[in-house]
C-alpha cells in the first residue's frame, strides 16, 4: 500500500517533472546538417512546442511563432556530451569500491556558470557522470542544458539510466594503494565486478524468496514467519543493471581491461555499454565491434598518467574506419565549450570524414545514452535541440549564434551578456585571485583533476577524477 | 550572581515532568507590577501585572488583583515583560565533534558512529552543564530551547529543555521532539562522503529499519521456532520517524537541498521540520503546500564591505563590471535577508534555530532583521516565542504571556530590540532569575 | 651473440603465437623509428607562401640549403641538385612558436619521477630547464609533426623558479636543440588576493602574506643588483681587491639585473598585474615579460603603456564566473588592441601541439589571421630577441617552417612536411605509429 502510494506520488511529481518550459521556432533558410539524412541548404526548419514538426522549404510560421532567419547559417543538433561533470555538486562516492546506490541525479547543480558556457559552445545535453575512483562507480544522469531552470527540470525526461564502472589506475589506486582495500590490481578489479554480480543475483532471489514467503504468511499458507531480508539499495541497481535496466559506462584505458569487461559482461550477458575515455581501444577495435560495444573517447588526451601514455589521438578514427560507434566526449568545463573543434580533430587526426566527425558529437553520443529516438539529428518528431552556427561548425572561425533545447533558446550571442550567473553569493569577493596559467605539477587544473587526485577543502576531503 | 533557586512540578493531564525536589501546591505566588507586558500577540500591556504560581502563569492584566501571598517586585513602570524566547534548535551543551579522526579500515564500511549515523544518542544524556551557552541564553531572553546535538547525517535526537544555567540538565520538558537529519557527509575518509552518499544510505537505514522491525514483529507474535532479532539501537531510534511519531530536524540551507529533503520525504514517507533554511524563501510554496515548518536560522551573510565604505576614503574606481556585480550581490543580499519575512507571507510556519549561531551574534543579527528586512518588531517577536512553540507541538502551553501559561519570561530593562537593552530577570518554568546588571560601559 | 634473424627463426620454429605477430609489428614500427631527419638542398615549389614578415606569396618557391633558407619568391630559379617540394594547393608557414611549456620536462604528469619540471625551493634562479630537457620524450614528435617547431620550456614551482630554455624540437641533445639555452627567469608572481572559497584566510593574513612575499623577493634582487656590482667592480679591475666568493644563486641573477634575459612573471589577476606594473619601474635595466594575464584585458592599457609584452592562450574557462564567455577568446585581441605585443603559450606538455588552435581562436575573436599568425612566430622570435634567424620565412633566417594542406589554424587540416633548422623532418610519432600498426591489424589476430 505504502508503495503504491509512493508510486502515485513519485508520478504526480515526474509530472510536475514535465512542466518545463517549452518553445517553437521556424529557423528559415539554414543549411541543415541533419546528421541523419545529410546536409539540406537553404531548409526551413519548424519547432513546434519542443518537437520538431516540419522540415523543408517555403514553411510559413504559425501564429505566434517566431521566426529566424539562418541563411547563410548553420543549423545543427544540439551537441551531446557523453562524459561531463559540469553541472555537478558532488562527483565521487569515492569511499568505497563499489558505490552503485548513489546517483548524480541526487548531485546536481543547476546553478553551475559551465552550463551557460557549454551552451554558448552549441551543447543542449550532457551526461553528468559519477567519477572514477570506484570499480562500480554511482549511477549517472541525463541533463538537458535547461539553464535558469530547476534541478529537476535539468534531467532529460525518459533518459535510461546509466551507471559509472572504472577499470585500472584510479580505482586500484584509490583503494588498494590508498586503503589497502582490494583492489589493488587489474585482477582484483575483475573479481570485484564479479563478486558483487554475483552477490546481486543472490540477493535478488534471496529477497524475491522473503517477499513471497511473507505474503504466503499474510495470507494463511504458511504457518512460520519468514526472517526479512531488507531491501538493499547497492544490490538493487546491480540487479537492474544485469536486468538490462540501467546502462554501463566504464572509465577505461588498456586495452586488457577493455577485453576483460566485456569477457566478464558475457558471462553475465549484458549489452549495449559504452567505454569511456577507452585510450586504448583502438587497439581492440574489432573486438569491440564483435560485441557491440561502444566507446566515448577524447580527441587528443594523452600521457597525464601511465595507463594513457601508449595512446593516439587517431584513436577515433582507428575505432571510426572499424565501424565502432564511437563518440567524441569534453569530460571537461574547458572542452565542452569547442567540442565541434574537438570532433574535427578526427579529420585531422586519421581523416574521419566531415559527416562521420559531426556524428560523433551528436547521434553517437545520443545511440550511447539512448537517447537517439529524442535528439542527436535533425529529424520530424525529435526534440528541438538545435544550434545555429555562423559558419561550418567545424571550423575553429565559427560560432554558435543561437542555442535551442526543446524548441525555447537559451543562448543567444547577440544578446549574451557579461554576468550570467543564476545564483549570486552574497559573500563573494569581486577580485579574487586565480591558479596558475599553466599546468601545475603536471596536473590539468581545468579538468577535475583527471588522475583522481585527492584534495582537501575545507568540506573536508573530496575526490574527483576522470 | 543571586538567583532563586526552586524547582517545580509541573502538571498537565496529558505530560509529567518529575524533578529531583518536587513537592505540590505549596509554593507562593509571585508577581511583577507595572511592567510593560509583550504578549506574543503583538498585544503590549502598560503598567501591567503578571502573577505566576507553580510555574504557571495566573493572572495577567492591568487590573489584577495580587494574592496575598505573592512575592512582589515593583517595575516601576520601566521594565518590559517578553514571553521567554524559544530556541527551536539550539547546539547549547552538546558536545564538540571530535576532529582528526582516523580512517576506518575500510573507508566504505566504516561502522554507524564513524559514519555520523548516530540517532540513538540523547542531549539528555549527554549535555555538558558547564556549557557558557546555557548561562548565558537567558540573559538574550532564552527559557526554552530544543536542544540537538553536533554530528554529521544524523547527531542524535531533539530533547526539549527549560534553559537554566546548570540546572537545565534537571528541567528536561521532552525526549525525542524529534531526530536531527543533515546532509553532511562523515569525516574525513569514509562513507558517505557526497550528498547523494548521505541520501543512499538515509534509504538504506530505513529499509534496514524496515526489516529488523518486522522481525520483531514476527518474533513476538509467534511462540517458537523463529529467530530472535539482533537488538540495534542505530535502527529502533528511526522507528519514531519512519511510524510519524517523530520528525526529522532537517538542517538544510541551499535551495536544492531542500528540494533533496523533498524526495527524501515522498520516498520514504517522514515528517520533517526544515532547521536553518536560509534559502527556504526560494522554495515557500512548496513548503506551504506540504506544510512543513521552518526553524530559521539568523545567520545572515554579511554586508557586503562596499556598502559601508567611506565615501571619504581612497575607493578604486567603480567600473561597469563592478557596479553590475554589486548591484546583484546587493541583490542577492537583500533576497537572503528576506527569507523570513517571505516565509511568513507565503503562509509557512517559521520558528526560530540558532542551529550553532553564537548568542552574540543572535541580538546582532535581529537588529539587522528588523532593518534590513520586512520583519517587524512583532513579527521577530512572534517568531521567536509562540511560532517556534506551534513548531515545538507546544502552542498552548509555551509561547506567550497568558494565564495558564507556563511561567517563562523575561523582564528587560527596555524593548529586547533596543540598544543596551538588558535582561533583569528571567523566569523559568516558574522558577526566579535575577541577572547581575552588567555595567553601562559595555 | 645472435642476431636478430636468428632469434625471430627460434621464436618461429618454437610456437606461432600472438606474441610473435605482435613482435613483427613491433618490428616494422621499429623500422619507422630508425627514419632520420634529412638535411641538404630542398626547394619547395607552387607554394602558397606566408611568410609573416612580408606578406603573402602565392605559387611561390622557397630554397632551402642545410640549415638556412636560401631564396623565397615567385621567380627562384631551382638548381637541378635540389630536392622538389611540390606544395601545389598546400600553404607553407614558419615553424610555430609555443613560447611557454614544459615540453621536455615532464614525460607522465601522474608519474612524479618523470616530472622535472618543479625543483624544491622558493629562489632557484640557478636551476635550469635547459639541463632537464629530454630529448626522447614521446612529445617532442608528436608536437613538431604539428607544425609547432620552438618551444620555450620553463621550470615552474616556488618563487623564482629557474630558468627557462628556448628550444627547437629537432635534436640528440638539449645543447643541439638550444637556441637559447638561458631565454629567462620564470617569477610566480606573488598575489595579494585570496584564491576563492577554499581559501580561509582573513584579508589581513593575506595582505601580510604577499607584503611578506614581495620584500623576499625584492631583497632577493637588492642582492643580487648588489652581487652584480660588486663582481663587475671586481671584474674590471682586480687589483688591490680581495676577490668575493662566489655564490651560484647571485651569480644566476647576473644576466637578469643586467637585463641580458627577461623575467617571466606569471600573473593573472587584475590587481596582480596593476602591481607588477608598478613594480618593474623599480628596476628600469631589468627586462620583463607577462605571462599566462587571463585578466589582461581587463587593464590592457595599462599593460600597453608599461611596454610589457604577453605570453598567452586562449583555451580555458573565464577567470571568474561572472565573467563573459568569451574572454579567454578575445584575450589576445584585446591586449593587441591596446597596443600590447602578444604571443601564444600554451602552458601545455604534451598537447603543446595544439598551440595552433590555441591561435585560431585568438583568430577567430577578433585577432585576426595575420595577427594570430605573428602571435604565433614572429612576436614570440622578438620577445625572445631571436628574430634575427627565427618567425618569418626570409632569406638568410633559419629553415624552420611547414606545409599544410590548408588553414594550419583549423584543427580539420593536415601538416605534411616540417622543416626544423633545415632538416626535413620524418613524419612520425607514437600517435602515428600506433595508428599505421592498428587502423587495420592485418592477419587474423586475437
């Protein structure tokens, strides 16, 4: 009862959920990278009410909506970033190995300034993740770049879920080296994954056992009581994720630990992951396109630690020309912002054609989300998430002009301002000092502190790390 | 320090309170005449009388006849009567959080205490009675006060006590107003680390809870051949929660924390009390519709330094980026000083929590209240005394200066508000304290 | 011994495994590592030419012999022993100049005994990056192959943290590398604000930490200017005096007082440059070069009118949240504006590489291509006070330059020749090996 109850709650609210702002459009005359179906010059394009309605030529406006003109311009699907941690309050459940409880939807900080700069780069989605310290990292979640919003209204509605795994040095750095905890090798971190799939399945059954017992109990056909088995929040989105439910995303680099999860993921017949950052699976490109997997990587990140060092920045490509689903991801506040520049790093880098670049910061990221039925091209029924650029987006001389998430826009650079924070502190100083230009010990400051380091604040110590 | 000493029994039909020297109907009445009575009301009674006998207020007005044997002390007409202010969660007496902890063995398995799970543990069991705190709030017109403990996700329970100087540990009007809920994160390295961490494991103690309560359950309602439940303390404390006898105190400032509490509370089915709240105004119809109170916390950000700069002095010079950025920190400034006062005007119960604010800073920062903000004297005065009893579950009984009332108040020597106003007396549950007039200087 | 053959017959008749397959690849990526650099007599033809300095020339030729660029025009009569460049339809650019990384010191970041770039201590004017610098380091190729042909490598930690060294990326050692083993002294400035939220120390702590910092530094330098004097008095006529001791740190700072090399002072904030400015008119003989000034633009006139030229970038966030998106873009452009001398520094190591974008968008908003292209040769050659064989494609300068198939600014584009000081530069490295052993791994392999 006390459930069902919930149930009514929980979707009265997922209502409320659904109430955000939704826009309509009619861009005129732009060239329309559709991602799907090829460019389409001078093309209207019709967003009614947050879908796209009509594409084509000569579409007159309905009342009240507004029209813009694109010719000459660019009109492309909003960016998807399939590994970011803006927008973000805490990162990493980092205490112990295995954390799949905590989800970044209870993490999210809808005030973050990245948001906006993400969308002045054409973003209208990301994938907020959890960090890399554990081997089952917390669950992620789906934001629409909904700035000015609410928390709740940041969450792409219908999104699947999806949950953080990591594979090699943060993990077994964090806890075998840092705790002396297991695990410390790439062997323990397979045992690990194991053993809590395992655990997962007997919980599922030992507590599907309890529940009949107990009503076999209320209803008379069973004279003893059974002994509870308390619901158990990590076990219960283990079992979601061998149920097919919830999505994997694997922090990962060598190209043994690719292997080796997807060995593991056989064993446990789970599909559709995704391995992200993945330095290193170009290496294993056809094994990776025998299990379906995909991978989400960096254009050019390299040699920040010792599991990245024999790495390529052809490695999309590599991965590209092998028919691997791959994506171009920022995992950054700094690469957000230029993400179209990042994915044309594959041209240069290994001559991805121009469409198959474009692909991989839009309907690829989209696919590895599951998303791609709502956004990732251009296309009647799909969501509003559209950029219009001044230029071929990926040249370095183009800009976003305007960004629209769900057919309402929420960057407009003829009217973007100085100071767009939502929240002001009222404790702030104006002139604060800032970190140095460059890289300090060899650490990229401007990217969460990508080797997992642990750092002290005054909230005591937190951890991030991609 | 003279004082009058005596305690009281204090008898309800529905509350017992026993103290260690409790004897019946015996004691004298007392009384102060022409004092200037704040009700709570916003009511002010000139040359008023206030009689008050076994810590229950008998008469109040301006033409009240004294009995006999009451103890009566002349105001002369310039002193003022308040309603005793109630602190709806105060940190007085609690102990320090022990600091440098080590790291557990396994930083993901580290054990309720270390964790900050710790609901089981009692202000009344653990009050420090030397504490300056609990000599010192009723010189700021402090009787009452819920009191909880430092920590981290849940610190313990809410006790509700007469504030007495060392004597508070024997005036004990409550256990377990409720439990002490924050999102805070264990110390140092252990889990939960992260608010969403803090969140996962709430759920987790509740489905425990959940589990162990149902075995008790079974095991009482049948004879033999069951498994005796394993006593924990940690879960049975939740129980009062999860059953709604009980809420959660939840300390949560940020307007997206509030929103966390809000799922917590749809999932999990709690009553709660928000504590602090200083963003709760961005959330007031929310917190209306689900009637959940405020005990507000006064901890206001400070000024912005420009604001008060002389225009005398050496000031760089104001560009446009640093006029803009002013105008929104004053802005914002502004907004957060407001909570209350849009609070109250959105129809949402708010008391008052100094929540570890220092006593120093209480007196300051209601001056700054009242104005900065759209409170007025009334409403501050309100807040402080019968809104945070309403909160408390006390409304009839504390709160204000009526007859059959409790006898809590204080007599200052001008309006609580004004400068240099002091506390003469203060008067808890009945029982005299006369305060040592502190020299003009200070 | 055995040989080589020798060995891979044992392993072939022993088994056919995977380990073998790997070592034959292995081997032929052996081979690609063993191509040498050429040097000799190259003429680049049909090209188009920016030169930087002299504008652009379309379907032009440029001579190179040995290390030097012999001819550049439309009109070069091509001697028949001179190997030819078709560039037809390719742009040809001076080499790129990152004037301030690491490259060379660092090698892993996470890995500390590879990281040489941060040396303890708070006044190390004496330590210099030019000893430091690995000639192997797996960077080094992969930034040239980008067209990014000099580098200014610094040490970065304490006060003064040492010297930094100018260099080529072609070479066996850092003495064959050097351009300018000694290009500068890097200062951390010191700052007198606080650093954010994390940050809890009172404004007065902070007041009196900086005041602090800043007297150590200027009795450091008093010293120093007084070291200097005495050992020149010293130096010009011995007799009669008794001769100092030496003292490696002062005499470190010789060619600094003497202005002979600039200081590099990293600085950021606003207020932080307003007080370097008023700073360096303490010492009118020392030179002074800015360096990182994210909030430049913010007082860029300033900067302008106290003659400081700027090593920037373009690639990070806004400074402060309240602060335009854009910013970081316009930097560069900004400070020009103003009159400022800019040229770009990444900070980088191993993506140094990417300085060319780092330059387009600096391009892109509101630089302009000329002038980004400057920012990025020939502003960095001056600064640097090297402009005499490097930043332009003249004759007579050193040959160090690249072809591009187009636009180098835009990341989509390709490098396909690099000259540095004349040699001919083999088009490799690790990205590009592992790309040729992997895009197709062949036979069936598991």
């Amino acid at each position: 009862m006390k459930k069902l109850l919930l149930l009514i709650l929980t979707f009265c609210f997922s209502l409320t959920g659904f109430a955000q702002e939704k826009g309509s459009v009619l861009i005129k005359d732009g060239t329309l990278i559709t991602i799907t179906d090829g460019n389409m010059p001078n093309t209207d394009l019709l967003i009614e009410d947050g879908v796209i309605t009509e594409i084509g030529e000569d579409i007159s406006a309905p009342r009240g909506v507004e029209t813009v003109d694109a010719s000459g311009k660019y009109v492309m699907p909003g960016i998807i970033d399939a590994h970011s941690h803006i927008a973000g309050v805490d990162i990493n459940e980092w205490t112990n190995p295995v954390t799949a409880e905590v989800s970044m939807e209870e993490s999210i900080n809808p005030n973050d300034i990245n948001i906006y700069w993400a969308l002045a780069g054409g973003v209208t989605s990301i994938h907020l993740m959890h960090g890399s310290a554990n081997v089952i990292g917390g669950q992620n979640e789906t934001l629409k770049l909904r700035y000015g919003t609410e928390m709740d209204d940041m969450r792409f509605e219908d999104a699947p879920r999806t949950i953080k795994f990591a594979l090699g040095e943060n993990p077994t750095r964090v806890h075998g080296q840092g705790f002396d905890v297991q695990p410390r090798t790439r062997m323990g971190v397979e045992q690990v994954i194991r053993d809590h799939f395992d655990a997962a399945i007997d919980y599922k059954r030992n507590r599907q056992e309890y529940l009949d017992a107990k009503q076999a109990y209320e209803d008379g056909y069973r004279s003893t009581p059974p002994v509870p088995v308390a619901e158990n929040e990590r076990l219960d989105v283990l079992v979601d994720i061998l149920e097919g439910e919830v999505l994997v995303h694997t922090h990962s680099y060598r190209a043994d630990e690719i292997t080796m999860l997807m060995r593991v993921f056989n064993d446990y017949r789970i599909e559709d992951y995704t391995f992200q950052h993945a330095n290193e699976a170009f290496k294993v490109a056809p094994e990776l396109k025998k299990n379906g997997a995909y991978t989400s990587v960096f254009a050019d990140w390299w040699a920040y630690k010792f599991e990245v060092y024999y790495s390529t920045a052809y490695n999309a490509s590599i991965l590209n020309a092998n028919d691997v689903k791959n994506s171009i991801n920022s995992d950054s506040g700094e690469l957000i912002r230029h993400l179209n520049h990042e994915a044309a790093k594959t041209v240069h880098y290994g001559n991805t054609s121009k469409q198959d670049a474009l692909k991989m910061i839009t309907i690829n990221p989209a696919v590895q989300l599951g998303i791609d039925e709502k956004v990732g091209s251009i296309e009647v029924g799909k969501h509003g998430d559209v950029a219009i650029w001044d230029g071929h987006p990926l040249s370095i001389y183009s800009k976003t002009l305007k960004t629209y998430v769900d057919g309402k826009k929420y960057f407009d650079r003829a009217e973007d301002a100085d100071d767009m924070r939502l929240k002001v502190d009222a404790e702030q100083e104006f002139d604060e000092a800032s970190g140095r230009w460059y890289n300090e010990n060899g650490r990229h400051s401007e990217t969460c502190l990508r080797g997992a380091e642990i750092r002290f604040s005054k909230q005591g110590m937190k951890l991030q790390g991609n | 320090m003279k004082k009058t000493a005596r305690i009281t029994v204090l008898c309800f039909s529905f509350l017992m309170v026993c103290s260690l020297h409790g004897w019946a109907q015996s004691s004298p009445a007392e009384a102060f005449k022409n004092v200037t009575i704040h009700t709570a009301d916003g009511n002010t009674i000139k040359s008023g009388t206030i009689v008050w006998r076994n810590g229950v207020i008998t008469n109040i007005g301006k033409d009240v006849s004294i009995p006999f044997d009451a103890y009566v002390r002349d105001g002369g007409d310039s002193l003022h009567v308040y309603p005793g202010f109630i602190d709806g969660h105060a940190l007085w007496g609690s102990p320090d959080v022990e600091e440098n902890v080590e790291t557990p063995d396994e930083p993901g398995n580290p054990g309720y205490g270390r964790a900050g799970i710790q609901p089981e543990r009692k202000p009344s069991e653990l009050l420090q009675t030397d504490s300056k705190a609990l000599s010192e709030a009723p010189k700021k017109g402090f009787t009452t006060a819920a009191l909880g403990l430092k920590g981290q996700m849940l610190p313990g329970q809410v006790d509700l006590f007469f504030i007495n100087e060392k004597e508070t540990e024997d005036l004990l009007l409550k256990q377990g107003v409720g439990i002490t809920a924050q999102l805070e994160e264990a110390q140092g390295q252990a889990y939960p680390s992260t608010t969403m961490g803090v969140m996962s494991q709430l759920r987790q103690l509740f489905n425990d809870a959940e589990a162990l309560q149902q075995q008790e359950h079974y095991f009482a309602s049948v004879s033999s051949n069951y498994p005796a439940p394993k006593q924990n303390k940690v879960l049975e404390a939740l129980y009062p929660v999860m059953d709604n006898q009980q809420p959660f105190y939840f300390v949560v400032d940020t307007k997206e924390n509030i929103e966390r509490v809000f799922e917590l509370q749809d999932e999990l089915g709690f009553e709660v009390v928000i504590v602090s709240g200083k963003e709760a105004y961005k959330k007031s119809d929310e917190l209306k519709q689900r009637n959940i109170p405020v005990l507000a916390s006064i901890d206001l950000p400070e000024e912005p330094e420009w604001r008060s700069d002389d225009e005398d002095e050496d000031q760089p010079e104001i560009t446009e980026e640093m006029r803009i950025f002013r105008d929104r920190q004053e802005e914002a400034y502004k907004a957060d000083i407001q909570n209350i006062a849009k609070l109250i005007d959105s129809g949402v119960k708010v008391g008052f929590a100094s929540n570890g604010l220092e006593l120093s800073d209480i007196s300051k920062n209601l001056t700054v209240l009242q104005e900065e903000s759209d409170l007025g004297k009334e409403a501050i005065l309100r807040m402080l005394t019968q809104s945070t009893a309403d909160i408390l579950g006390y409304s009839n009984q504390l709160g204000n200066i009526a007859e059959g009332r409790i006898a809590s108040f204080t007599v200052f020597n001008k309006p609580f508000m004004e400068e240099k106003a002091q506390a003469l007396y203060s008067i808890t549950d009945g029982n005299l304290t006369e305060f040592e007039q502190e020299s003009s200087e200070e | 011994m055995m040989k080589d053959t020798e060995i891979i017959m044992k392993y072939l008749k022993s088994t056919i495994s995977a380990c073998l397959l790997v070592l034959l690849l292995g081997m032929s990526v052996e081979a690609q590592i063993t191509q040498k650099a050429e040097i000799g007599k190259f003429a680049i033809t049909n090209a188009t030419i920016y030169t930087v300095t002299n504008g652009v020339i379309e379907n032009g030729t440029v001579l190179i012999e040995n290390e030097q660029i012999v001819e550049v025009g439309n009109d070069v009569d091509i001697p028949s022993e001179y190997e030819q460049i078709d560039a037809s339809g390719k742009q040809v650019y001076p080499g790129f100049f990152d004037a301030g990384t690491q490259l060379g010191l660092q090698e892993i970041g996470a890995v500390a005994v590879t990281n040489d770039q941060a040396e303890l201590g708070d006044f190390n004017p004496h330590v210099r990056a030019f000893t430091a610098i690995n000639p192997s380091s797996a960077s080094i190729p992969v930034t040239r192959v980008n067209g990014v042909t000099h580098v200014i490598s610094m040490p970065v930690s304490g006060r003064l943290a040492g010297k930094a060294t100018l260099i080529d990326l072609y070479g066996y050692s850092p003495d064959s590398m050097a351009v300018t083993p000694n290009a500068g002294v890097h200062l951390n400035w010191p700052t007198s604000k606080k650093g954010g939220w994390w940050d809890d120390r009172t404004d007065e702590e902070v007041d009196k930490e900086y005041k602090e910092d800043l007297k150590k530094l200027n009795d450091f330098i008093s010293r120093a200017q007084f070291y200097n004097k005495m050992m020149t008095d010293f130096e010009n006529n011995p007799s009669n005096k008794e001769q100092p001791d030496m003292n490696k740190k002062m005499q470190a700072m010789r060619e600094v007082v003497k202005g002979e090399i600039p200081v590099i002072i990293s600085v950021d904030a606003k207020s932080d440059i307003l007080n370097v400015i008023d700073w360096t008119k303490d010492y009118p003989d020392m030179q002074f070069v800015l360096a990182g000034v994210r909030d430049g633009w913010r007082v860029a006139d300033e900067i302008a009118e106290a003659g400081l030229p700027c090593l920037v970038s373009t690639l990070y966030t806004p400074e402060r949240d309240y602060d335009n998106y854009q910013r970081p873009y316009q930097n560069p452009a900004k400070l020009h504006a103003a009159g400022v001398k800019v040229a770009i520094a990444t900070g980088g190591v191993e993506n140094v590489r990417n300085a060319p974008y780092h330059a387009g968008f600096a391009a892109s908003y509101g630089l302009g291509k000329q002038e980004a292209l400057n920012a990025i040769t020939i502003n960095a050659a001056e600064i640097f006070g090297v402009d005499d064989k490097l930043g332009s494609i003249e004759e007579g300068k050193q040959a160090n330059l690249f072809i591009a198939d187009g636009d180098p600014f835009e990341p989509m584009n390709h490098i396909t020749d690099v000259f540095i000081r004349g040699h001919k530069i083999p088009m490799v490295s690790r990205h590009i090996q592992l790309y040729q052993q992997y895009l197709d791994r062949g036979a069936k392999t598991n």
